[in-house]
C-alpha cells in the first residue's frame, strides 16, 4: 500500500477560504484533469465557481478530494467501487442483519435439540 499522500497536518494547515484547481492538484500530485473527472463521477464534490467559472475549492471540498484520493489511488479502488465505498460508508450493508443472526442462532438451536431428541 502506498504511503498517504495528505496527512492530518497538511490539512490542518489549509489556512486559505478558497483554493485554486492547481492548488488541490498540487496538494495531492494529481493531474487537474483528474479532479474535473472525478466531479464529474461524485456528485457530493462540487465546488463553487467564480463568476468566470473558475473552480475555488473550500478546505471542506478538500477533505473530500482526500477521500477520494485515499480509495481510488492508495486503495487501488476503481471509479464504481469508490461510489460504493462512499455509499455504505457508516452504514450497516443489511438494517436486518442483526435479526437475521438472532434468527440463525435460534434454527441452529432447535436443530440440535431434534437431533438430540431423534437420538433417544
């Protein structure tokens, strides 16, 4: 795995309201290419735009930038497996899973106690 490109410090140090598309990309040594894609493919980064449509990035667009960053160029995540990474991220794959094992536990139970029973 490679070595995190953005530590906490760099970020605390983001003293700036607004950066430019050059800044971010320098940030993380990426191509501006890249990140113009990506806002493309993740809805949730959409940084304001001047009034000349330039792009200005917010210490919070950065965060997300870092994420991104993170899954798809440490982890080796591609564009898809990033959506769902961020999709789950927080959330139980299955609301129901917990009954589900309470459920399983019970069958495997009662299974044991037939078995046990057939045995007599």
């Amino acid at each position: 795995m490679k070595k995190p490109i953005l530590g906490l410090k760099l970020l605390m140090e983001l003293s700036k309201q607004y950066y430019s598309i050059s800044e971010v990309a320098a940030i993380f040594k990426v191509n501006t290419s890249k990140i113009r894609y990506w806002e493309t493919q993740f809805p949730h980064l959409s940084p304001k735009r001047a009034g000349s449509g330039i792009r200005k990035y917010t210490p919070a667009d950065i965060e997300k930038i870092k994420v991104l960053v993170s899954l798809i160029d440490e982890r080796g995540l591609t564009i898809e497996g990033a959506k769902q990474a961020l999709n789950f991220k927080g959330k139980e794959k299955n609301p129901h899973q917990n009954i589900i094992n309470q459920l399983t536990d019970i069958r495997d139970f009662l299974q044991g106690m037939k078995a046990d029973l057939e045995m007599e």
